[in-house]
C-alpha cells in the first residue's frame, strides 16, 4: 500500500468529482455531507445537501431547527436517527464549542451520530490532522490490493487496516483519505466488475495479478430479515386525512397513517369503523429496512367524523409540514392519485 500513496493522490487531482461539499473546506460542510452519505449513493444526496445548506446554512441555524422541520427536511434519505443527532451535536457545538465546530479527532468524535470513520475524515479534510477513515470503499481497496481474504466485517478487521494505513499516511492526509475513498466508490466497485483497466493501482493490486479481484473482499451470508405484517388506514373525513406520530421503534417521531400489525379482512375493518361512509380496499407495500421487511396492505376509509387519536390534514399540509417515511410514501401517493 505504501507504493500507492503517491499514485492515489496524482490520480485524484486529476480525476475527482466536482461536488459541493468539495467546493471548500468548512467542517460543517463536510459534516453534513458525510453522515448523509451514510448508507446512501452519492447521487441520491445531492440535491438533498443543496437543499438542507439553503434552509440551514450554518451550525446556529441548525441547533434552532424544530425536529418536525429537520426531519421533513430529511425525509425521503432515511436513517432518522441521523438528523436527530445532527442537531444534538450542533447544540453542543453552540453550547461548549461557541459555535465554532471542534478542531481535534477527539472531540469531534466526541459529538453526537460522529463515529470513528466520520471524526477521521473530518479532522484530515478539514483540519489536516493525520487521522484514518476507513469506510467500505477503504476497506475493499486495502483488501484488494494486498490481496487479503478478510472478513471485512469483523470489527478487529476493521482496526488492523486502520493501524496498517495510518502508518503510511502522508502529509495531505485528506487527500489520501479522500483519494482512496473515490478509487473504492468509482473503480474498484463493489459490485459488478471492477474497472482494473482503468485503475491507477492496476500494476500494484495482487488480487488483481492473481485474477482475484471478483473475490476479494470475501463474501459474508447475510442474515435473514425479520418479516412483519401490517393494516394501514388511510382515514378520510372531508378533505383531510388521519395521521399520528409514532412513538417507539422504527421511525420513532416520524408522521405515519394508522396501522395496526398483521393483515385485516374487510370485515375486521368494518368492525373497526363501525359508522363509516365507505370502505375499499388499498394498496399493497413491501419496505424493507436493514433488519425487517415489512409487508403492507391498506383500505381506505371514509369517515362521517374526525377521530379524536389522529391529527388531521390536507394532502397539501403533509407535502409541506409532516415528514412521511419512506415506507408510508406509496400510501400517501394512492391518495393524491385517488
């Protein structure tokens, strides 16, 4: 790896992505770039970090938010839990830091949603600090070119390719870190074929010599996802619609339209809204989470009178106001068909 520093970082200069966060480098920029980049495609963020940078251009700005506004301003990237701890860390920041986001590895891991990997390419990018950031990209990278048929995710993994490159980072440690992270994103992808011929490392990588790449890093059997059922009631009186905010587990704070688990028939529903005006059948949705898959059916339901449980809004007022998870997203668009 060692023979490949210098190689990475001629190769990102002339090759890397033109993308906002990379316009300067202002630590909250980076920072927000970075955790909405958590399990999500660069593609997919873009014109979500637009957005949020234009409602909540600073550290302040952030730390004031409501959370209803924060998450509807995320909604639709997932992973809520990551914008409630943005907000958690802008508070500190404000609060111990005097608004000025932290310099040092440590206290910037310290924050809120900030694990190792994000402090490290913080503290390098931003600070010039020589701290590692090893993501996935790194890692398959790393295990690629030394040839290594390593369970990537052990978390002692983990930590031994951190040691290994942190022993060869130089001075423009963001860059390197940066450097390595595109070639993982763009080159030597994780599925399909990697692009060797095309790689700046080709001559160095030993699983590329030995015919290995498709192979390396070795394949883990994932788990098999929790399957759960669920009624949703898409609860109409007049011109508005039942909603309600969850207030456990997944999505936990999050607008969703009433449900109930496991599946109901028609004659459960009519049980259910005894002096309802109409009942029909819905949709079908099947959302699935890191850990469950949810399988969704739905009626629509037609009510002479608001229930006193449900908060009640126009379709117009969810668009603008309530933030409706992905998994909910399909039942809100049969309505605005319907």
């Amino acid at each position: 790896m060692k023979d490949c520093v210098e190689l990475l970082l001629e190769w990102y200069q002339e090759h890397k992505r033109l993308l906002p966060w990379r316009v300067d480098k202002d630590p909250y920029h980076v920072w927000i770039s970075e955790i909405m980049l958590q399990q999500t495609r660069i593609e997919a963020v873009l014109s979500y970090y637009q957005r949020f940078m234009k409602s909540l251009p600073s550290i302040q700005a952030l730390s004031e938010i409501s959370e209803d506004e924060l998450l509807k301003l995320w909604e639709g990237l997932g992973y809520y839990s990551r914008a409630r701890n943005l907000k958690k860390a802008a508070c500190i920041i404000i609060d111990q830091y005097h608004g000025v986001f932290p310099s040092t590895y440590s206290d910037i891991l310290g924050l809120p949603g900030i694990g190792e990997y994000t402090a490290g390419a913080i503290a390098s990018i931003c600070f010039q600090q020589k701290e590692v950031a090893v993501d996935g990209n790194v890692m398959r990278v790393y295990c690629r070119v030394m040839d290594h048929d390593i369970n990537i995710k052990d978390l002692k993994v983990k930590k031994q390719i951190a040691n290994s490159l942190k022993k060869i980072l130089p001075e423009n440690s963001g860059d390197y870190n940066q450097a390595i992270m595109e070639l993982g994103e763009v080159i030597c992808i994780p599925s399909g074929i990697p692009k060797c011929h095309i790689c700046p490392l080709q001559y160095h990588c030993k699983a590329h010599l030995n015919g290995r790449e498709a192979l390396i890093p070795r394949k883990i059997q994932k788990n098999e996802k929790l399957e759960e059922e669920y009624t949703v009631f898409l609860l109409k009186w007049k011109q508005k619609y039942a909603i309600r905010k969850r207030e456990s587990g997944l999505l936990k704070n999050l607008w969703e339209f009433p449900n109930q688990t496991g599946f109901f028939t028609y004659e459960e529903v009519k049980k259910l809204y005894p002096n309802c005006n109409h009942i029909e059948l819905g949709i079908t949705n099947t959302h699935i989470f890191t850990h469950k898959k949810w399988f969704m059916n739905s009626y629509y339901v037609e009510i002479p009178f608001p229930l006193d449980d449900y908060l009640w809004v126009s379709l117009e007022e969810i668009a603008s106001t309530y933030a409706i998870p992905t998994a909910f997203m399909p039942f809100y668009q049969y309505l605005k068909e319907k």
